[in-house]
C-alpha cells in the first residue's frame, strides 16, 4: 500500500540531503524526520552543530528571532531565556527550506541563529532535518 505523495517527498529528501551535501562537503549527514502533535523545542535556543537543514513540509514553521531582538550572554554559556515579543517572532513559512547557522560553526560560537519549535495548534509538523556530522 503506497501512500498518496511518498514517491514525491522522498524524492524531495534525496534532492535535499545531495544538495547539503554538495553545499557543505560533511562526513557524513544526520537525517531527523519527526512527525508532531506536540512542541518539540519551546524554549528559544540554538543548536551545536556547524549549519542545519530544515523544512517544514506540514504544520506551522519553525520560529525564530532576528539579531536585534536575542539576548544573548555577556560571557560563553547558555543562552538566557528570551523574552520575545509577539511581533518580533518570525515564522518559517512551511515548505521553505532554511539553513540554520550553529554554534559549532567556525567563529560563529554564541552566535547560533536562536529558534524554536512553534505549538503545532490542529495541525501536526511534518519536519524534516539535516545535521553536518563529522
């Protein structure tokens, strides 16, 4: 039994994964694919990776905040909770495929793109994500 749309979406997955691999060279690439009826990431944070991919391919995109708005630590360590404005959240529209900049990025340590997961509301996200392995 296929199911309606498989063949086109993991054709989709195996033109992302050749496209991040050509764009970054890694060792190898993590492949996360989740579906969600609950908030995965609620809280703003950033991930410790050099750079990842991800697309939303149903449900509401993965939020984020624009440099001026973060709060960001004096001095190497957590990021501080984020006390964002609803106008100041931006949304990753769904289908769109983003690039996230990490922490483990060289020389962009506590400067990682700070991003949540948004509450899935009727809809359950469909989230598809790569990670440069070494």
């Amino acid at each position: 039994m296929a199911v309606s749309g498989a063949r086109a979406w993991l054709a989709d997955v195996r033109e992302l994964i050749a496209m991040y691999r050509c764009l970054f060279e890694p060792a190898a690439v993590g492949i996360r694919v989740h579906v969600l009826a609950d908030t995965m990431c609620p809280r703003f944070h950033t991930d410790r990776v050099p750079a990842r991919l991800l697309v939303t391919y149903s449900g509401r995109g993965t939020e984020w905040l624009a440099e001026p708005d973060i709060l960001r630590a004096e001095n190497p360590g957590p990021l501080p909770e984020q006390p964002a404005a609803e106008h100041c959240i931006q949304v990753m529209p769904t289908g769109s495929v983003a690039i996230l900049k990490g922490e483990a990025w060289i020389g962009n340590e506590g400067r990682g793109l700070v991003h949540r997961s948004p509450a899935p509301g009727d809809t359950p996200r469909l989230v598809l994500g790569l990670d440069w392995l070494s």
